[in-house]
C-alpha cells in the first residue's frame, strides 16, 4: 500500500502549514484565544478562500469534493499550530449530517454558504448526564404546524455560542433520533457560552417548544450520527497527530538548548530514552490514525465504529503519554501560559474526552469481543 502524498496533497498541507504559521505563534493565538470569540474570523476567511472549509462536500453542493485524507492533512495542521477555529465542530460534523440527510433545498440553502464561510453551524447532540455512545435523550420533537417543536437541553454543543443554524438531535414521537435545523437565534433558544479547558468555546442550548424543520424527513437518523460521528472520531485522531508531534518537537528541542552541569540535557541517557519512548507513542498514533482514516475513505465499506474506537482508544493513550512526558521534561516552564507545550497538553486532553473517552472506547471494542473473526491457524 502506498502511503505516500500525491503532489496535490503534499501542496495542500504545506499551504495550510504556512498559512496558520503566518497567523499564529504562540503570543498571537492567546491573544485570539482570549476574544469573546475565541477564534479569527480573519484566518476562517482565509480558509474559504483556500477551499479548505469546502473539502468534504461534493461539488453539487459547492464544495471541492476531496476526500478524507486530504481533510485529515487540514486537521493535522490544525493541531499542530493549535489553530482555535471551529473546522470540525462548525463544519465537518453538522455540515457533513445536512450533506447525508437534508433534502437538496436545504443542502443548497445551507453548504454553499458553509462553503463560502458565511454561515456557522453546530451540532447539538449531547446532553446532560449522557455519556457517549449512549443516546438516552431527553430531548423531544413533537408536530406542531409545519414543522416540530423541540424541547430539552443539550450540553456541551462545541461552538455553539457562534453558531447561525443549528442541526439538533431529537426523541422523534414514534421513537428513534431524528435530526432538525433551526436558526441559533430562533424564538425558544437560550444559549449560554462558556470556556472549555483548552480556551475553546461551548455553549449549553436550552429549547422551549422551538420552532424546527427535519433535516430532509422526520425519520430516525441513527446510521447517519453514527457515521459522522465515526468520522469525527477519525478527524480527532488527525488533529491530535498533530498536536503530538509539536509537542514532541518542542520537547526534543528543549532537550538539545537547556543546559545542566554544564552540558545539555539532552546528554543524559534517561531523559533521551524518555523523549524515544515519546517517538514511539507517537508512531503508533500515527499507524492507527491512518487506519482510521482509510476506513472512513473506504467507498465500497460502511463506517466502522469499531476501527474508530480502536483508533480512538489507542491515540489517547499516546496522547496521554506524550502530553505528560512533554511537561515533565521541561520541568516548571511546562506548565506556563506563556509556554506552548502546557496548550498542547490541555488540547489533547480536550480531545481524549471528545465524543467518548479511554473507558467509553475499551468498553466499544469489549461488547464486540464475539463478533471478531480470528485468522485460521
């Protein structure tokens, strides 16, 4: 199998690298991070314009029509510059549900503008005292009029707080989740921002008989969340190579200038078998992000949620290996604002507890354990 980039993809992400390295080092993304939006509409535009917010929808609906690799090479770069834009939460995942389930009148009201960064979207799905993969909701849809009515609360909605249109999960009346669109600012809405811990932006959504329409029929939507989702779990695997990476470079680098005894740090065995320890991890990453990745690139198979697990599952451990490796090597300056690789560990963090955590995605793989097929002896 050839692993390596076509000249086409090799020039998308050294133009995305360059581009997030233009417009962030670590004193210019803390002073974004710290606006009431928390992000560069500046740098979203740039992104339009590049064709970067189009990659994962099909021309028909405006987009550029590429496939999952080369929105994986976008994500890596994200993580590595630890770029605070909404790509996934505002556009891969709601926009990739509107581009599966809705009908074409709503694909051609809402992508081309998702295209064109005009419009924000979210994906209210979770909800209070649900943990992934559960889909226990609370939240309901009734008919009223022409539409249905929503009520419930969901929380945490990733950059709900600035978002212009809503895809929201919902009980439908004769069971099953079904999926509708509504505006953010729509009557019986009441959003309230907060932080995360890697300085991202959230919001709990509350709905009070809010007036919604199905995303394309009012029936249950299952397959679809679960595909996407598998999706995102695979695009959180991509961003989190790149934050690894970084955060390993950083490291190594520290290792190589900070002096002790007069001679480098990077002169003690220990701390060098440590930082090969860290490479390691992240090889591993590496091998099964990919996995990841072909699975959801694969056309002629449905989603797997069990290679996502497995992907899932396996980039956490190395994720939680690097990020306290990285902080323990540099000492007390690992832990500093002003430092980068405390970001990095907070960010990969974040993403370890996204859409399930270790524990989630063991007990995914484990309830599956019977359905395995062992290889012939």
């Amino acid at each position: 199998m050839d692993f390596d980039l076509t000249d086409e993809q090799g020039l998308l992400r050294d133009t995305v690298r360059e581009l997030l390295a233009r417009n962030y080092d670590q004193e210019s993304r803390l002073k974004v991070t710290e606006t009431e939006l928390g992000w560069s509409r500046d740098v979203w535009r740039q992104f339009a314009e590049l064709g970067v917010l189009g990659l994962s929808f099909s021309e028909e609906d405006g987009g550029v029509g590429a496939g999952p690799v080369e929105t994986m090479l976008v994500l890596e770069e994200v993580g590595r510059s630890l770029a605070p834009e909404p790509l996934l939460d505002a556009v891969l995942v709601p926009g990739g549900l509107v581009a599966r389930a809705g009908s074409a009148e709503q694909r051609q009201r809402i992508l081309p503008e998702v295209v064109e960064g005009n419009k924000l979207l979210a994906f209210a799905d979770a909800e209070p005292g649900v943990r992934w993969p559960s889909r226990q909701f609370a939240t309901t849809a009734v008919a009223q009029g022409d539409g249905y009515a929503l009520s419930g609360v969901k929380n945490p909605v990733p950059h709900g707080d600035s978002a212009d249109e809503l895809v929201v999960s919902a009980v439908l009346p004769d069971g099953g989740i079904g999926l509708f669109v509504l505006a953010a600012d729509a009557e019986g809405v009441r959003r309230t921002p907060f932080r995360t811990v890697d300085g991202r932006r959230g919001a709990q959504i509350e709905f009070d008989q809010a007036q919604a329409q199905p995303l394309g029929e009012a029936v249950d939507r299952t397959e679809v969340i679960e595909d996407i989702t598998a999706q995102a779990q695979a695009s959180l695997c991509a961003e989190s190579i790149g934050a690894m990476s970084e955060a390993l470079r950083l490291t190594t680098d520290y290792l190589k200038q900070r002096k002790q005894f007069g001679v480098t740090l990077s002169k003690f065995q220990t701390l060098t078998q440590r930082a090969a320890n860290m490479y390691v991890s992240l090889e591993l990453a590496r091998s099964i992000s990919l996995y990841a990745t072909a699975s959801v690139a694969d056309p002629d198979s449905p989603t797997d949620s069990v290679a996502a697990s497995r992907a899932r599952l396996q980039v956490g451990r190395s994720a939680r290996h690097i990020a306290q490796e990285s902080i323990q090597l540099h000492g007390g300056i690992g832990m500093t604002a002003e430092y980068p690789v405390g970001h990095y560990a907070a960010r990969l963090t974040a993403i370890e507890h996204t859409l399930g955590g270790k524990h989630e995605h063991l007990r995914v793989l484990s309830d599956r354990v019977g359905t395995y097929v062992l290889p012939e002896l």
